[in-house]
C-alpha cells in the first residue's frame, strides 16, 4: 500500500454490535487517525489502538472522514477520533 505517511500503529475496529474486525494499519494522532479502508467504519465506532508499552487506547469515531483512491494513493479513512472511556 503505497502512501506518503508510513501507517505504524496496530488498530482494530469494534462495531456497535461487538463485531471486532482487524488488525488494521494506521496512524494515530491527537484527534485523528488514518487508517486503511479495508472495513467500513462510521460515527460511533471504536478504533482500538493496540500499542506494546501501554495499555490499549479506545478512540470514538465522531467523523469517518473516508478518502477514495486517488492516482496512486489508495483509498482510506482521516477519522475524526475522541478518547472513549
């Protein structure tokens, strides 16, 4: 999957019906990740970011901000994330 920004972080996508989908590679920041637009996600969504040296981040999707494939740059989700509890 060729993109400008290497995706490092481990995501999965869990579904208001508890269908937990992934792994998923993204990149993760303060409210936002990009991710790889292999599954379908939408607003309410949780992305959970499995990271090795702490516990597991939960981010709520409020935006999924998806991105379609243009030239060479796949298609891809900018979700607008907040921390869930």
């Amino acid at each position: 999957m060729p993109t400008e920004t290497p995706h490092n972080d481990t995501l999965f996508i869990e579904k208001g019906s508890g269908e937990r989908l992934g792994p998923l590679h993204g990149t993760v920041e303060a409210d936002r990740v990009i991710l790889e637009a292999i599954h379908e996600i939408a607003a309410g969504d949780v992305l959970i970011h499995r990271r090795s040296d702490q516990a597991d981040a939960r981010l709520t999707v409020t935006e999924p901000g998806f991105q379609p494939e243009i030239g060479n740059v796949p298609a891809h989700y900018e979700a607008r994330v907040t921390r869930a509890e």
